[in-house]
C-alpha cells in the first residue's frame, strides 16, 4: 500500500515539474498543480475500475495520497511564498511599454501568434490595444488597457519571429518584394524583425528583436 | 484551514495506519500459508501426504485469498493458485516426486510475494 502511495507521489511531483517546464501554453486557466490533479484523478480512478485483476483499494489509496499531496502544495503555498512560485510560478510581462517582450515569450514556450490568439480572445485585436499585458501563473491573460484603442480593421500577422507568412501575405495582396522594400525603408531586414502585422486601413505595427515598436503607414492594394 | 489541515493529518495517519497494517497482515498470512506449505513438503517427501493434507491445505488457501483478493493483485493471487491445484492433483495421484517440485515453487512464490508489496527502492522504481 504504501508503494502505490510513494509511486503517486513520485507521478505527481514528476508532472508537476513537467508541466511548469511546459510553461504557460499548456495550463489553460488552473494552476499547475491542479492540472496535474486532474490529469491523474481521472485516470487512477479508471483503472481499477475497469481492471478488475487490480484491488479497488489501489485505487482508493492512490486517490487518497493525490488528496493529501494537493493539501500539503496548498498549504505551502499559503505559508510559504517561494514555494508558491516554484510551484505555481509567476505572472510573465509579456507585453510592456515597448512592445512584445519576446525573452518573456519564449520563456513560456509561446511565440508572437499564440500571445496574438490570446489577446483576440480577451477582446485586444492589435498589440498597440494594450499598455501591458501578462500571463497569470494560470496560463490565463490579462492586459491593461490602451485607452486610445485604435483598431478599426482586424490585423493581420505578415512577420512573426523573422519569418515572413506566405498566407497571410498572399491574402493581404503585399508581394515579398513589396514586403522587402517596405521594411529597407525602414532600415530594417526581415530577420530583424520580431513581429509586423498590418491592418485593413494599412496601419502597421512593426517591432524590431530589442527595440521598442513603432505605428507606420502602408499602401494597401486590399482593403478589408 | 484548520478543518483542511485536520482533514490532512488524519488521512496521513489513517494512511501509514493501514500501510503498516497491511504491511503486517501480509507478512503474516504469507508467513502462516509458507509454514503449512513447509510441512506439506516433508509429508510429501515422507510420501504419508495424502488427499486430505492436500484438501486441508487447499482450504486455507481459500480462506486466506478471499480476504487477501482486497490487498494484493488477483493475478498473484491465481500464481498460487495455479501451483496448488497442480500439487493437490500430483498428491491425489501418489506422485510424489511431481508434488515435490510443484510445492518448492509455492513455498518460494509464497516466500517473495510478500516482499513485492514491502515499501522498498526496487519496488518503486
């Protein structure tokens, strides 16, 4: 009995870890450790269940140790607050004054289109919508609000992490060439760039890696 | 919070409660079963083992499982099983030299299986 109690424990503590080396992307609004509960939970109750060679009590046992485990975790996190962040972790600043802070990013496994499909989700089409925006240790999103929001079209993502998307170029009608000329005038290289996305009105948000993002015009062919 | 943290440490000592418990009552059982199995193996090799040693012990095996079915995997338990309905057979036809050799293998199932549930590093990993 008390090996099935030690071997849970050890599942536990393993996922755990895994799991906050995942990073935020894979949480999905619990904390860490609560994700893991519920990955096991299920499955320890399903097996004796329908393993009928193995004894209930397995089963009970092991539920009962992912009990006391989430207790003492919840206990630790009360009292003490480093084991808090080494558990749960730590909100990441991954949009601050000067644009998209992409250490902070790859810090949680994510990249520009995930933080872009986060913000679309919390009501933020354009990154300039936002004056800060985080992840909760959760995985969950929140942003402090740019009062001058002034996306009128939905933005389109043209460069993400020095790579051109071929798509999203084709659909807002900008050839590769254009797309070059565009970015030479801005003394810039494709490369350099972490994230550019342009909008319907032809207003785009360019950010070069380490620099603070700017708002600049383009010729559209393709209004949306 | 001092109702969660009552809640904690009584499933923690009710759980170590039943670790050693459970721990004993193998040992125990095994322990009883190995010893009879010890006797019924210098019957057999008297060759005075007869029908009814062989039924006597297969008895107490039954009792014995019925309860050890809620601690440990059914399929150990159909080991012996297996291994005991072969020697009763063997006993029951007087060959004794085939019972020999069925009732060694129980006395060492019998005499490791308890240490496959004791709390050891082998074990867990």
């Amino acid at each position: 009995m008390a090996l099935i109690f030690i071997r849970t424990a050890i599942i536990f503590l393993t996922l755990l870890f895994i799991m906050r080396l995942m990073g935020k992307s894979q949480i999905g609004e619990m904390q860490p450790f609560e994700f893991v509960i519920t990955l096991l939970i299920a499955e320890l109750a399903c097996i004796p269940m329908a393993d009928s060679s193995i004894p209930l009590l397995y089963g009970v046992i092991a539920i009962v140790a992912i009990f006391i485990l989430h207790q003492i975790v919840w206990l630790l996190d009360l009292w003490f607050k480093p084991v808090k962040t080494a558990v749960c972790g730590k909100p990441s600043l991954v949009i601050n004054k000067n644009g998209v802070d992409e250490y902070q990013l790859k810090t949680n496994n994510l990249d520009v289109s995930d933080l872009i499909e986060s913000m679309r989700a919390a009501g933020y089409f354009s990154l300039d919508d936002v004056y800060y925006g985080l992840y909760e240790s959760n995985g969950s999103f929140s942003a402090l609000e740019n009062p001058d929001r002034k996306s009128s079209s939905l933005p389109v993502l043209l460069i993400d992490g020095g790579k051109a998307d071929k798509k999203n170029l084709e659909i807002c009608g900008i050839t590769r060439e254009e797309l070059q000329a565009f970015l030479s005038a801005q003394d810039t290289q494709l490369k350099q760039v972490l994230v550019m996305t342009v909008s319907g009105d032809g207003r785009v948000y360019l950010q070069k890696r380490g620099e603070k993002y700017r708002i600049l015009e383009m010729e559209l062919k393709n209004k949306w | 919070m001092v109702k969660s943290i009552i809640y904690t440490v009584t499933a923690i000592l009710l759980c170590l409660a039943l670790f050693i418990g459970v721990e004993f009552y193998l040992n125990e059982q095994f322990g009883e079963f190995h010893d009879t199995l010890e006797t019924l193996y210098k019957k057999v090799e008297n060759e005075t083992a007869n029908r009814e040693d062989a039924y006597a012990v297969r008895q107490m095996w039954t009792d014995k499982k019925s309860k050890l079915h809620i601690f440990i995997p059914h399929n150990d338990i159909s080991y012996v099983d297996y291994w005991l309905s072969e020697a009763c057979g063997f006993i029951y036809e007087k060959e004794y030299g085939l019972a020999l050799a069925n009732i060694e293998v129980l006395k060492e199932i019998t005499k490791n299986l308890p240490g496959g549930y004791t709390l050891k590093l082998e074990n867990i990993f």
